[in-house]
C-alpha cells in the first residue's frame, strides 16, 4: 500500500499493457490500494534488486570495517582470511534476519536447505605474488534468496461429509 498515492483506474486490457512491459500498477482491490506486479524493466521482482543492492552494500561495507578497525593490518595469514570470510558471513546473516536470504530449513525428506554457502582459498593455494600485491581473491559465496508469495491457487470442494 502506497500512503498517499491515488489509484490507477484501469480496465484489464491497460493493466495487462502494463504488465507485459515489466511495469507496475497501483490499483484499487476493494477497499485497498494494492502495488501490483513489483518487476524492473528487465522483469526480475524490485525486492530482489533492492535487496542484492542493499547486500552488496553490507558486505562492502563490512569487509572495509575491519580493514579500518584492523590493528595496524590484518595479517595474510590463515586466520587473517578468516577475518575477511567473517565479516562476510555476517554480511549474509544479516540479509537471512532481513528475509532478503532463506533460512536454514530442511525438507520434506530431512535434507538440509542451507541459506548460504561460502568457498575460500587456503593460504597454500594462493600464489606468492598473489600475495605480494596484498590481494585476497577467490573468496565466493552462493546464497539461497527467499523470494516472496504474490498470488496462490487454492482448491476446496463442499459436501456433507469430508
């Protein structure tokens, strides 16, 4: 709902328009005002640009923290990487407690549904001159977004007996 914005008055065949260019509606459903279909242009949902926006931010965000807060440096150690691999993980905690990333759930089967997934080099696999630039690379993480509910199909049946 969009306080203060009036409502699109639209037929069906505008509302379908505007749809099949990615584009949203404010539109009246009763006696609420509903945003309808939330896209960009590109047809990906705006919750989930918003939120990789907003997770870009926080992992940035953190990893220049604790390069700043460092005493001094962080070391190019084994536990120097987990520094960095830290404040990423907390960048990705952050955005499971924004509902931005699923949590960690299991199936119907007990399986585990991870949230996410991080992959870092060992201080053995990084090339000398690699670290002679003082660079970290070949940190990755792989995160499983949770994505939202818009519409639902429901069947039922009535009788006189279940």
């Amino acid at each position: 709902r969009l306080s203060g914005v009036q409502t699109d008055p639209l037929t069906e065949g505008q509302s379908q328009i505007v749809r099949g260019k990615n584009a949203n509606t404010y539109e009246q459903f009763r006696n609420l005002g509903l945003s309808q279909y939330g896209t960009v242009a590109s047809g990906e949902w705006i919750d989930i640009i918003r939120f990789r926006d907003w997770l870009k931010d926080r992992v940035q965000t953190g990893i220049v923290d604790v390069l700043a807060k460092a005493d001094g440096k962080i070391p190019y150690t084994s536990a120097g990487i987990q520094v960095i691999v830290t404040a990423l993980r907390a960048a990705l905690d952050a955005g499971v407690t924004a509902g931005g990333i699923a949590p960690r759930e299991t199936d119907a089967n007990d399986n585990v549904l991870e949230s996410y997934r991080i992959t870092y080099p060992g201080l053995a696999e990084i090339a000398d001159s690699v670290k002679s630039q003082r660079l970290l690379e070949g940190i990755k993480f792989s995160a499983r977004l949770a994505g939202a509910i818009h519409t639902t199909e429901i069947t039922g049946t009535l009788s006189y007996s279940i």
